[in-house]
C-alpha cells in the first residue's frame, strides 16, 4: 500500500476512534457569545453526561442551571468555597477557547521549527504557551498534523531551572521511556512517557531536576488546569493512550518543548557542514541556536552570529533509551 493511502488511513481511523470533550465545549461557549442560552445548556447537558469525570463540564452545567434559575446564593457559595479551583478550571476553558478561535494551522508554523524531519517517523511539539501538543507524522518530508490534544504544564510556569522549581522545561527532548500505570501512583494516570531532561544544553547552563515525563490524568478527572504540575506536560488518559498505542511512538521520539509557536523570525541560513541525513530543528527559547542530530545519534548544537555564519557550541553522544 502506498505510503500517502496509509497515512489518510490512519488520519481517518483515528478521527473516528479519538473523542474528547473539546468539541462538546467549544459548542457550549460558543452558544453563550452568540447569547444562545437554551442551546448553550443542552449541549451542556450532553457535555456533562458524556464525560462525567469532566470537572469543567460539570461547572458549566451547574453555573448555566443556577443562573437560569436566579440562584445566586449558589453561584455565591461556590466562589466562596471552590474559589481557586473555579479559577483554575475557566483558565482551562480560556485556554481551549483561544486554540478554537486561532486562525493559525500547524503547518503555517511548523516548518519554521522542524526544519529537516530527516527520517524521523514522528516529531512532538507542545506549545507551551498555547497548553497544546500536537503529533506531526513525517510523510516523505512533510510533516502531517495527525493529532493534537490539550495539555497542563508547570503550576509555577515554564523556563525550568533547578530541581524543584514546579517549571516546564523549554527545549528538545527525546522519549526515552515508558512507565506503566501499575508502576506508579493515580496521579500519573495510564502511564508516562519520560523525557531525557536535562539535555546536555541544559547541563552546559546549569540547570538541574529530573523527571520531566508526559503522563496522564488521574482516574477521577478527565483532565488538568493549565497550570497544576510539578514539571511535567500532563494529558487526558486518552490522548496518553494514543501516543502510546495508536501511533507507537517509538524511543527516541523528538519532542519540543516550546515557550512560544509565534514569536520566533526565520532562520536565514543553516550550517553548511550538516550532513543532508541530519535531523535539523530550530531550539526553543534560544532565537539563535539549532539542534541537530546525526544519523549515527550525535547531537550538535549550533549557534548563528546573526549575519549567516555558525559555530558549533556544543557536542553530545547519542540519546539512549532507559530500557
């Protein structure tokens, strides 16, 4: 079967077997800007009975029947009471709002990022700021969004510097692990998937900490605010599930970490002495610096003066999987 068949296959596949609450939100708020209040509570409705462990469904729901109700001694009693989780959970629908609303594709942004997949199957990127991941699939050099999913970070943020500092590294990693969830306490869900933070960039800066994976909800919540780990990049048990079975990403799987998808102009030039096997990606939080890995798994870190000549600032042994 041709490649290109395989890959619509397993996009259209994968369409009818992923469900996440996302679409049944995004119906809700939109019904409230519109001010289609009836519509906005029965899609609710459903949002609530579909996924009952959707904590910031079940809010909505409540909050729609109380102030169609006039109770605002109830709506008064959950500020008073659940103040900063209700806050936590809007921040979450902030999030999920502005994603739906945003008039960017991945593949406008990604080629500014990825820019030689090489015969890498999959790349990951988490926009950080954004509270997305999404899996691109690399058809014959072209990157293909074949999903995307919401995801929670750092309670303290990004821009990870020391051990203990609850921040989300920015950088590029490899996967280079799985732990199952009888392995681990609830809270990390169905499993996880351990990056190899910290990376020789981070130990030339300094920076410390371990244990930066991407793992799953616990079984009592579909998913995380936007700013509730300790670290790690946090997913629904489904999107953990998908990573880890639907597409079987394999040790070794490029993930980046990225503070923010837009801010970054394009590079003008690259090294000249990269082999053209090199898997090539430009470094998240540094505008001037360029990761490469050879086909033997040596990492190079590469830094532009600004005016189109390079030198090589770091170089790195291969990644090697836990187990």
């Amino acid at each position: 079967m041709k490649r290109w068949l395989l890959s619509v296959i397993l996009c259209l596949y994968g369409s009818l077997i992923w469900a996440e609450p996302e679409d049944q939100l995004i119906q809700v708020l939109r019904a409230l800007q519109q001010g289609h209040i009836d519509k906005a509570l029965s899609s609710a409705e459903v949002l609530k009975k579909t996924y009952p462990n959707y904590r910031l469904g079940q809010l909505l729901w409540l909050q729609l029947n109380a102030t169609l109700a006039g109770d605002t001694d109830l709506l008064a009693r959950l500020q008073q009471r659940h103040g900063m989780a209700l806050q936590r959970l809007l921040a979450e629908a902030q999030v999920r709002w502005e994603h739906a609303r945003d008039p960017l594709s991945p593949q406008q942004w990604v080629q500014r990022w990825i820019l030689r997949p090489g015969s890498q199957p999959w790349w990951v990127v988490v926009d950080l700021a954004g509270s997305r991941l999404y899996l691109f699939r690399n058809q014959n050099g072209q990157l293909v969004k074949v999903f995307d999913t919401y995801v929670s970070k750092g309670r303290k943020g990004i821009g990870k510097q020391r051990e203990g500092d609850q921040r989300t590294p920015v950088g590029i990693y490899r996967i280079v692990d799985w732990i199952p969830d009888e392995k681990l306490p609830p809270l990390y869900g169905v499993g996880a998937l351990p990056l190899d933070y910290p990376n020789p960039w981070d130990r030339l800066y300094g920076r410390t900490g371990s244990g930066i994976w991407l793992h799953g909800a616990p079984p009592d919540t579909w998913t995380r605010p936007p700013l509730s780990s300790r670290g790690c990049v946090v997913m629904s048990n489904q999107g953990v599930t998908a990573l880890r079975q639907r597409f079987q990403l394999p040790f070794g799987t490029p993930v980046l970490l990225v503070d923010r998808l837009a801010d970054y102009p394009p590079l003008a030039t690259l090294p000249q002495a990269l082999p053209p096997q090199a898997m090539v990606a430009r470094y998240p939080g540094e505008a001037k610096l360029v990761w490469v890995a050879h086909p033997d798994g040596t990492q190079a870190f590469w830094q532009s003066d600004g005016e189109g000549g390079w030198q090589l600032a770091l170089k790195a042994p291969p990644v090697l999987a836990q187990r």
